[in-house]
C-alpha cells in the first residue's frame, strides 16, 4: 500500500501515522508466541515501509505533498522516531500555498506539481511485486489538501483504473477554521466521489470530543486528534489473522453498492492513561454491544445519538425500542485475546433489519486478529457505511447554499477559472448523495 499526505492536515496526521504503525510494531506485551508476533511484524513492514535507511531507520512507503515548507521540514526533520521518509518522495513547490482555495489547488498548483508527483509514485509501485492501493490523507478546508488531493485522485483513477483508492477526508469544525471551508469541503467531496473507490469520513469535532470526554485531554491539540485518529486507521488497516483481507476485501464488503461509496470508522475503547489499568474489566460483547450502540438514532427528534463519546458499560440492557441508522454494510474488526469464558458473538450485527433490504448476501463480516493493538487487552473497530452520513453532508450542503445564493467569497474561485457551472455541479452530487442515504430502506424488526 502506497500512502499520499496531502497538505498541512495529510502530512501532520501521516507522520502520527507511521509513529503509530511502529508503536504497535514494538509493543512488547502482545498476548501472542514469538512465531505470530514475528509475522505480524513483517507483515506490517511489508504493507507500510519500503526498506531500511543507511541510518537504520525505517523508510515509510509514502509521498509527502505540500506547497509551503513549515510542515514538511517539521516531520522530515524529526529524529526522535526509528523510521523516516525518502527524500525523493518529499515534494514541496516553494513560493506560498494555495491560500485555502480549492480552486487555486485544484486547477493550478495540481497542474503544476502532477508530473513530479506522478513519477514520484510511478517509482514507488514499481518497486512493488504485489501493489494493494492507495492510502490518501488529506483535509476538506484548505487548499492544497483538498484541491491537489482532489486533483491527483484524479490522475491516479486515470493511470491505475483498476487499484484501490481509499481516500482519508477530513472534514472541518463546524465553525472557526477558514472561511472558504464549507466551499472547499462541496468541491472535495464531490470529485472524490467520483474518482475514489470509497471515502472514508473523519469528522473534527467527533476527534476532538472523543479526547476530551473520553481520553480526558487537559489541552487537546492536534497531535492528540491525529493520533485517535491514527488509532482508528490503524485498527482497520493494520494486519489481521485472515490474510485474504485486504483492502480488495474491504471495498468489496463495504462498497457493495457504486452509490453508496462514504463510510466512518467507530472504535472502542478510547480510554484515558489514568484509568488503563482497568481496561480488562469489560468483556468483548460489551464493547460490541457499545459499537452497535453508535449506530443509533434517537426516535424523538430524529437526530443522531452520539454514543462513541460515552464509555461501554457491561450491562447488556435491551434497546428494541430504539431505532437505527439503515446501513449499506459494516464490517467489525476486533483485536485482542479470545478466552474460552469470553467468546465474542457477532450476532448483534447480523440482524437483517439494520440494513438496506436490497442488500441480501454479504451485508456484515467479522474479521479478527489475535495480537493486542497498541498495547490494548482489546480494541474494536466497526467499518460502517450507513446513512448516518446524510446529516452531516445535509448540514454542509446547507451552510454552503446559504454562502453561494449570496455570492459569498465566489470572486476568489473565479479568480482561479472556476465558472458557476462547477459548483452547482458539486452541488448537484452531494445532493444526490445524500437522497441516496437518506433513502436507504431496512426492513423493519
């Protein structure tokens, strides 16, 4: 697999990335033989590294693109790790950035670096016996992640039409950030979902409450966010028991349908440093219990009822009353010791009534690994694709309209060779992605 890092976002969050990888490469209490903890080695360094350094140090398999200089240098430049980057796969156009504007990203910086970055890539793949796909990490409210990445996606569709491309969005706070966010946050989204095989979402404020209510964060930063969500990529990704299960086999459960092409990632536990010591107390159904928790919507006002940001509880209550998001597919992933006194039972998520009745093969599937992750005694992950999503994307969709029926900020994209056209195009897809979603029918419990 071939990671790309995008901007300030892709490049700060790749590098907690690789930290993370090497992190759950050198934990020592792996609950696992000498044998299995030895493959699970070589079987990570294989999917995330392309070999070692004169100095000894890991390479990551990975191209960093950015137009300005202040974030690269940081992470290149930073000796405190037992991995690094190739200086070939750094790629960084001097002379300012794209201004938070996906139009300058887009039609001109994208342009101008597409050759030096193509070939950058070519180099790589070639390397490679078995090439899995592509891993982007980029954010949705600037410009050189969100116009560049959304270039390249592009190109890549073009040149390798028959590899994976898993795109890693991540989309802005709802307020406070720039004030193009919302533009760029339609454009990216939209070409995304056209040329990408599946989107997967991180949301900023779902990051952020998850380190204060449930990490208990004093000042979270963004090292604190991109490490969750590092954890959350990670917990997918990183290698499992069934080796057949790559990202192929991601795509292929997760995006049975080419209309529905969005999925989150929820994970359990998220707990604070204080309280690990009683990690073990809770039993593998409670989390899973907990995960299917998340899928929840409230029956009153329709809203989604945030449950990642509570803590599991062991009490398996009945939740008939409750009523749930429709899903396309979900995939659960879970890591850690099975005892004989702790089985974990699946069938939580095999219920036919959560998911799409057009859907009636392949609709869930457990994958396991039995490795502790990051020191972990158990850590969950549930790859969703449901209709969820509808509301943050109706929410944008919303914010953006208000902002274009009043020609708010427009005169910058023009400026760029942006046309109306463009826009209500990105429009017109997201629209037509959240009817999708929002149509989704489950048969009824």
């Amino acid at each position: 697999m071939l990671t790309i890092q995008f901007g300030q976002c892709g490049n700060q969050l790749g590098h907690t990335l690789f930290s993370e990888v090497s992190s759950d490469m050198e934990c020592v209490n792996t609950g696992v033989s000498h044998k299995a903890n030895f493959q699970y080695s070589e079987d990570t360094f294989d999917k995330w590294f392309s070999g070692i350094s004169k100095s000894n140090e890991r390479l990551a398999r990975a191209v960093l693109v950015d137009t300005e200089e202040k974030v690269i240098n940081k992470i290149y430049n930073d000796t405190n790790n037992p991995w690094t980057y190739s200086t070939k796969n750094v790629i960084c156009q001097a002379g300012g950035g794209c201004a938070n504007n996906w139009a300058l990203g887009y039609l001109i910086k994208g342009y101008e670096l597409s050759d030096v970055i193509l070939n950058c890539i070519r180099q790589e793949t070639e390397k490679l016996d078995h090439f899995d796909g592509f891993l982007l990490l980029l954010s949705s409210a600037g410009g050189t992640g969100s116009g560049i990445g959304s270039y390249i996606t592009k190109l890549l569709r073009e040149e390798y039409d028959k590899k994976p491309i898993v795109n890693t969005t991540v989309l802005p706070f709802s307020f406070g950030e720039v004030c193009t966010q919302n533009y760029n946050t339609l454009l990216t989204l939209a070409k995304l979902y056209n040329e990408s095989d599946i989107n997967i979402l991180i949301e900023n404020e779902q990051i952020y409450n998850i380190c204060n209510n449930l990490l208990q964060t004093s000042a979270t930063n963004l090292q604190d966010m991109n490490k969750v969500i590092s954890e959350k990529l990670l917990a997918v990704f990183q290698p499992i028991n069934h080796v057949k299960c790559n990202i192929n086999s991601l795509l292929s459960q997760i995006v049975c349908h080419p209309s529905y092409k969005i999925a989150t990632i929820k994970t359990t536990p998220h707990i604070p440093a204080t309280s690990a010591n009683y990690e073990s107390t809770y039993n593998w159904n409670s989390y899973i219990h907990h995960l299917k928790q998340t899928l929840r919507i409230s029956n009153l006002n329709s809203q989604l009822t945030n449950i990642e940001l509570k803590m599991p509880s062991n009490s398996l209550a009945n939740t008939a009353h409750h009523v749930y998001a429709c899903s396309v597919s979900n995939i659960l992933i879970t890591r850690g010791i099975i005892q004989e006194q702790n089985l974990i039972m699946t069938d939580k998520f095999e219920e036919k009534h959560l998911y799409a009745n057009w859907n009636t093969i392949d609709w869930f599937s457990h994958w396991h690994q039995n490795r502790k992750f990051l020191n972990h005694d158990k850590f969950l992950a549930l790859v969703t694709n449901n209709s969820q999503i509808s509301y943050s994307l109706d929410t944008l969709l919303n914010k953006t309209w208000k902002s274009y029926i009043h020609s708010a900020f427009l005169h910058q994209y023009k400026q760029f060779g942006l046309e109306e056209d463009d826009f209500l195009q990105a429009f017109a897809v997201l629209e037509n992605v959240v009817k999708e979603y929002k149509e989704l029918v489950s048969h009824m419990k």
